[in-house]
C-alpha cells in the first residue's frame, strides 16, 4: 500500500472520528448490496498458447476472442449515524465480499476452447484443451464509509461519499473446465504449477453518488454509482492484474432510534 493512499485513510478516518464526537446522533441500521466490473491486464501465470488469434483478451466476441473478466459483488449489514440535520452521516458495519475472474474462448456455437501449457521439459510440451478457467475468492471485512449532502429535500437528497475497506481472505476456490472431462484428474496438478496463492487481505479506497429515498426518521433506500475506485492490494486474482474498478450500490436502512 503507498504512502499517499495511507494519507487518504487516514485522512478519512480523522474527519470520521472527528464527525462522531458531534452531538444529536441518529442511528439507522439495514443491510446493502453491490457490483462492481474491474479494468486490469490479464496476469503471466497460466500458461495460454498464443496464436488463438489477432483478437486475444479482446471481448469482441469473434470466433477467436479470448475474454477475461473480472468482478466484485457484495453483501453486507450497516450501520449509520446521522449528524448535523443529516447533512453528514458515518456509515459502518460487515461485508462479505467475492471477487470473480474467469478466463474463456467465446464462440458461437458453444464449444469454443483454448490451449493451456501444463508443463514443458526438453522437447515435450503437455497443452489442454481448456472451456474455462473460474477463480472465487471470498473475503470478509469492515467498510468504513462518509457521507456528505449538500442538497436536501423532504421526500430525498443527493450525496457524495467516500470510503475505504479492508478485508480478509476466507476461502478460495479455482476451476478449470476442460473439454474433454476425462482430463480434470489434472487440474490440481496444473494449479500448483501456476504457484498462486491469494493475497490474504483486500483493500480499496472507492467514492460514489447517491441518492436517498424516503423521509427523515423513516425507512430509506439509497441507490449510488460507484466512481472509479482504486483497489489498494494485489495478488487478488491469477487471472487479471486490476487498476481499478466501478459499479453500483443499493442499501436500505431503518431508523433505530
């Protein structure tokens, strides 16, 4: 993690302890949802042949496209104490989150494969014939989050927020899908060669706009467009080195007191 990025959150933190100690909090507590595709190069460690075609890691969707992707989604449970006439508020809680890659032959008819190295010794070369290469990574963590808005009104208001989360790694889980089904006894074997192990934490620093529907000490829903946002770790996929990321979020949130 750099050093300016630490300064970010730190910064976030000091304004976040700073909003708390202020008077006439009121808390609300729900839950929220999220997804979010992420831009990044493609990673060297499996092993494609090459000459699949002028249109490699392209998601053109021509008979030769190689297409990677991926994504994170989430779930979680919230928390958020309003303050100053709901101009700020300070949002917490817990989130799971799953991070997605994949790596696949797009063709029309269904059946497209690409060729996969295994190993190479000497003069003998062991290539696959792979469907689909899947990676799930599961973390679980605390996002910590400010909201500010400027513009209020009775049944709704705007907002802009920014926040930072830190997670830890839980489970992970990599498929290949092979043509032929006869050659999955080889899949450990080909996973260990990569020599890939999961970062065992996942960071970001992420903004967005929203907008919050629904009366002050009732029932809000809140639907925002996650701005493009830095992930603040690597090794969080074998498949796709990511620069950064964007998507959506919906909370909703019942006043508790």
């Amino acid at each position: 993690m750099k050093q300016k990025d630490s300064i970010l959150i730190l910064f976030l933190l000091l304004i976040t302890i700073s909003a708390w100690s202020q008077e006439s909090k009121k808390l609300s507590l729900g839950f929220e949802v999220g997804s979010g595709i992420v831009v990044g190069e493609m990673t060297d460690k499996w092993f494609v042949r090459q000459d699949i075609g002028s249109d490699l890691y392209d998601y053109n969707y021509s008979s030769s496209s190689l297409c990677k992707d991926m994504s994170i989604s989430y779930f979680g449970i919230k928390s958020e104490y309003s303050l100053a006439k709901n101009k700020i508020g300070i949002l917490s809680g817990i989130r799971l989150t799953r991070i997605n890659s994949y790596l696949d032959k797009y063709a029309s008819s269904g059946t497209g494969y690409f060729f996969l190295r295994n190993n190479e010794e000497g003069t003998n070369t062991e290539f696959f014939k792979v469907k689909k290469i899947n990676e799930d990574i599961d973390y679980l963590g605390i996002p910590i989050e400010l909201r500010y808005s400027p513009f209020q009104y009775k049944y709704f208001c705007f907002y802009f927020k920014v926040g930072t989360q830190i997670n830890f790694k839980l489970h992970s889980k990599t498929d290949i899908q092979f043509l032929n089904e006869n050659m999955e006894a080889y899949q450990n074997k080909i996973i260990t060669n990569i020599d890939f192990t999961p970062n065992s934490i996942f960071a970001s620093l992420y903004s967005s706009l929203g907008v919050k529907i629904g009366k002050e000490n009732s029932v809000n829903y809140n639907f925002e467009l996650l701005l493009p946002s830095k992930l603040l770790t690597s090794n969080n996929s074998s498949i796709v080195i990511p620069t950064s990321y964007t998507g959506f979020q919906f909370s909703v949130l019942f006043p508790f007191k």
